[in-house]
C-alpha cells in the first residue's frame, strides 16, 4: 500500500483524508494526546482493517470520537452525569466508556457492549471528524505493543506503507493517551489514567474508584484500551527503578551496557551514553509529554541490554506517567535500598 502524506495548512487541505475515511480507508492523524489511527466507527470492515494495521488483539476495545458531545446520544446512553463530565471537560483528553447502541458494530467495541466515547480537542482531530461527517474509531497509530506515537516521524516510522493517509499536524500537546472513566451508579471508575487526573475528576462530588488494572497487571476482559495487554513496550527491557536518588545512583554506577531514562536532576550525576531525560523531578507535565519520545529514542539500540527508568511520582498526571511505565515494564520493578556504609 502507498500511503499519502498530507500535511496540515488548514482545513482544506484535510480533504482526501476525510473522504477515505468515509469510504472505509485509514487515516492517521494529530490529537492532543497522541497519534490517532483513525477508521469509520460505523463501517465494520474499516474497524477490522486498524487491528490488522497495528497487528491489535481484536478485543482490546477502539474509541469513538466525535465533533461534539452532544452527538454522543446518537452512539451511546448517556445520562446526567456524563452531561455534567461532558459540560466541563469536553473537548479535551477524556475518553468516557457508555453503553453502545446497535449502530456501532461489535467489532469496534471488542464485542463489549460499552463503547468509549471522545471529543478530542486538537483542531485538526476536530476539522477531520467534521468534515467526514461520521465518528471516528481511533486507537493511536503506532504498531501494537510499542510506544505511542507523538509526532508525524514516530507515525510514519510505525505505518508507512499499512494506512492510506498520514496527517503531519505538529507534536502533541500531552503526550499520554486520554483517561478513561466508567461512570456507573453514581461511581466515577478510573480505568486508565491520563491528562484529566483524580484531583479534576473529584470536582464533581462522585466517589472515584481506581480500578486495579491502573497500578497492577490485568488479566481479565478489557473494558477499555490499554487494560490487559502490554503497552508502549521498547525492544530492550525495561526496569523502573523505585528508590532514592542515592539508591539509584549507585545501583546504576555497576551496571554496563545499559540505557537511562531519568530526570533533569540526574543527569550530572548518571554517567553514560545512552542517558536521558523525560524532564524535571517535580514537572510530571514535561514527563508526560517527553515520556514516548524517550522509549523510542533508547528503542531498538545494539550496544545495550537494558532501559532503567526512575519513577517518577504518582499524583496529579504523574500517575499517568507511573501507568504507562510499569506498563511498558511489563511490571518489573526494582526496589532499591540506600547503599550501606
């Protein structure tokens, strides 16, 4: 397949990718929060063709998105405590698991009857849902199981040659996929953490439950993307490191042939070539955004054997970040104790 890159000049120019998208082809294109491989939500075949793109389990579950969450009605019962989320946090990084209506196949929802509904705020996500004039099954456009993508290079290096079109519309603003809630019974259910965090999700007076599969393997059905399977995962192995700097710093002293994702605070103090940064200790929104990037700046490197990465805190968008980390580990956490003296 000979894949068209479109780059984005303004709406206009988005307008072969939205009639591919209408005629059951494959779009790659810019949100807020990452890449989005995008197909026809209400075309069962073009739901089909994204998990044969990314080579995807066909039960991990894709997002609808759409131009307005007034059209989620259409798709999906809503009811009024999805109306007060919707009024103040879409558009924007959220993604809202509802029960599906018939008009969305089986095969975009992984054969569950909820389907995740998103109103994505990037304006060229928006321009293209608009002007393809159908809802949008997106999960993010990189291979199954890698890092997700956060600029047009991690896209085109994924799909070139799998999709019809790829969108260049710049970086992403947040660089974690959106987080995902549940609400039931009056219950806010966290099932995957991102850019709108507990501290904004508690404005609403709900209790918020976090569901397990947030801090811990899952082995069950997935409610939603990024549940059960390994994610985000780089070539190498990779070790998050949990301990005080100290800790850190001498446990990797005696390691070779090793890769580094740390924070800007370390780095005169971690000795190597294959050190990085995914920003500062106390800047959990640099990290977010910075954190694929690294996973595939250090992926795929000959002279190493392992990716040691720091934890990083768990509050406000840093639980994201912890989410996506232990998740790329496959759960492989080290530890470590302050050295003996």
């Amino acid at each position: 397949m000979k894949t068209r890159i479109i780059r984005y000049t303004g709406r206009e120019s988005l307008a072969l990718a939205a009639e591919v998208i209408r005629r059951g082809g494959l779009v790659a294109f810019p949100t807020e929060t990452v890449y989005g491989l995008g197909g026809n939500a209400l075309d069962p075949d073009a739901a089909k063709k994204i998990y044969r793109a990314k080579g995807r389990p066909s039960d991990n579950p894709l997002i609808v998105h759409l131009g307005s969450a007034a059209d989620a009605e259409r798709y999906a019962v809503t009811g009024d405590l999805f109306d007060r989320i919707a009024e103040t946090l879409m558009p924007g990084p959220l993604t809202v698991i509802l029960k599906k209506r018939d008009m969305i196949p089986d095969s975009v929802t992984g054969g569950l009857d909820t389907v995740g509904i998103r109103v994505p705020s990037h304006p060229v996500a928006r321009e293209l849902i608009e002007l393809a004039g159908v809802p949008i099954a997106a999960p993010s456009a990189n291979l199954s199981g890698k890092p997700s993508p956060t600029s047009f290079d991690h896209v085109y290096h994924d799909l070139n040659g799998k999709v019809d079109v790829i969108i260049d519309g710049g970086p992403s603003d947040f660089g974690l996929e959106s987080t995902i809630i549940k609400p039931e019974d009056g219950v806010i259910h966290l099932l995957r953490p991102g850019a709108v965090t507990v501290e904004m999700l508690s404005l609403f007076d709900q209790p918020i439950e976090i569901d397990p599969a947030v801090t811990r393997r899952f082995d069950g059905v997935p409610l939603a993307p990024g549940m059960k399977y390994r994610h985000y995962a780089p070539d190498k192995p990779l070790v998050v490191l949990d301990g005080c700097d100290e800790a850190v710093y001498s446990y990797l002293a005696e390691r070779e042939r090793r890769a580094v994702i740390c924070f800007d605070e370390d780095l005169s103090a971690i000795d190597g070539e294959h050190v990085v940064s995914c920003g500062s200790k106390s800047d959990s929104l640099t990290q977010a955004q910075r954190l694929f990037a690294c996973l595939r700046e250090l992926d795929g490197l000959t002279d190493i054997d392992v990716i040691y990465a720091r934890m990083p805190a768990k509050v406000g968008i840093g639980l994201a970040v912890f989410n996506r980390l232990i998740k790329a580990a496959g759960f492989q956490v080290l530890r470590l104790e302050p050295p003996t003296r």
